[in-house]
C-alpha cells in the first residue's frame, strides 16, 4: 500500500513539473510578449522592433490587436510555424467590370501561398485570376446565379455548391495578383456582381467570414540564413519556391520533431516532452 502511494505521488508530481515546463515555454525572445490579444506571436515574428528577426517581421500591438506593421499595418489572424506562414485579414475585390489588384509583396519576404489558400468568386459574375505579368492563373464563374437571392449557397460542411459562389485553387506562388470581375445582367435590368479574393482553406471551410468585407489569407514568409537566427539543435533545411513569373526564392525553414515542442526558430527552443 505504501509503495503505492509513493508511485502516485511520483507520478503526480512528474505531471505537475511537465505541465509547468509546458507552460513556461516561451516563444518569443526574452522579454518579449509572445501574445496580443487571443494570437500568439512567435520569432521569428516579435513585438516591438527588438524582438522580431529584421522590420517585415515586426508585430505593432494596439487595444489587444495584432498588426503587421511594414506590410500596409495588415491585421494578424495567427502565425503557424509548422507551415511558416501568416493569416492576414485583406480586403475582397470587388470593382465590377475592371480589372483590380491586390497588395504587392514584391518587395517583401512574403507570398501569396497556393498550398493554403483557394480562389473565391461570391455573389453574381465571372472571376478570373491574373498573374504578375497579367496571365490567366485560373477562373472561376458563378453561372447558376440567382436572380432573386444574392446569398452565398453552402451545404453542411460549409462547401460552396455553386450557386452564388465558386471556389478553385491557385497553381502558383505569388507576389501579388489581379482580379478581373464581370457581372451578368438581371432579369430586372441591373448589374449584378460579387466579390473575388484569396481566402486561408480552412478558414473558408469553417465559414467564419462569410458576409464580411475582408478574408483571412494567407502568407508564406521566407527567411534567409543569417547569424540573427539558428535553428532549434541545427535542424534546417534549403525551400526552393517556384513563382509565376518563372523564377524562384530559396528559403530557410526551421523544424521541430515530434515529441518536442516549442519554437524551433530558437536553438534551444525545442523542448522534449
């Protein structure tokens, strides 16, 4: 019986101390936040100028809301190390009968990923998706619109079904990108017309942001290896990343394997479990 109750309390404890070490993991530089708000901001990403990598990665935090503060002070939804990118809230597209454009990246570490996002046509009309050099990437139409009803038409797992919406991948990476919207004429003589934009995967599909003005989309952000950042015991490795104007950008990513937690983008930032 008392050799039992020594294995319980062993054991209580061994939970207790692995519970603390989890909960003293932080993910940002020391004396740094790691948090604004309900979003976490891990390095390479920081709060304040002298706690993120270099200027792109700079968060500004303001009334509990993370921004993103060299790239048009965009909102952060969330930074997934794992995939290395970054949700940001960016307004749909929505001119009709133009041509638009989104928010040039070009001069940033960051792009437009294909592998998260999707393209999304809501509301009545023709989108099409153009490239840097203004080719056609993809297209997406809304042919079975309602005259009568304008909403966005989604079965129970919050799928478009087409009708007042459509939804189609992207093929490539991209620094920045047009859309092209044309409405269809209405049996009552107006022209009606919808909204286009890159939208995170599964934001969309959880349909969280249906009916609003801007989407979560987004972001791959690429690193080059510097003597700022070693990777969590060296475990890195070289990606290479296609854009569509037929060129590439090599960048570092940082790992973290299983059991471990933490932020790998700190050399001893991995924690065993």
């Amino acid at each position: 019986m008392k050799v039992s109750q020594a294995c319980h309390i062993l054991l209580v404890s061994f939970l207790s101390l692995t519970a603390t070490s989890i909960a003293e993991i932080n993910y940002a530089k020391p004396g740094c936040n790691d948090t604004c708000g309900k979003v976490r901001i891990p390095y390479p990403f920081g709060i304040g100028a002298n706690c993120s990598v270099n200027k792109w990665y700079t968060i500004d935090c303001n009334s509990s809301t993370p921004y993103l503060s060299a790239l048009n002070h965009l909102e952060v939804v969330g930074v997934d190390l794992e995939n290395q990118t970054i949700s940001v809230n960016m307004q749909k597209l929505s001119a009709c009968n133009q041509t638009t454009k989104s928010v040039d990246l070009a001069s940033s570490p960051f792009l437009y990923s294909k592998s998260h996002n999707k393209f999304v046509v809501e509301g009545c009309g023709n989108g099409v998706l153009l490239g840097d050099d203004g080719s056609v990437l993809t297209g997406c139409s809304t042919t079975n619109c309602s005259n009568h009803n304008t909403s966005t038409v989604m079965d129970r797992n919050n799928k478009c079904l087409g009708i007042n919406c459509c939804e189609t991948t992207i093929p490539l990476y991209l620094n920045s990108y047009s859309v092209n919207l044309t409405g269809f004429e209405r049996v009552d003589g107006n022209r009606a017309c919808g909204s286009a934009f890159l939208v995170d995967k599964k934001s969309y599909d959880e349909g969280r942001f249906l009916g609003k003005s801007f989407t979560p989309t987004s972001l791959l952000w690429t690193l080059f290896d510097n003597k700022q950042l070693r990777c969590c015991d060296d475990w890195k490795s070289t990606v290479t990343v296609n854009l569509s104007n037929g060129t590439s950008v090599e960048s570092m990513k940082c790992w973290r394997y299983e059991p471990f937690s933490g932020n790998p983008y700190f050399f001893n930032g991995c924690h065993g479990m």
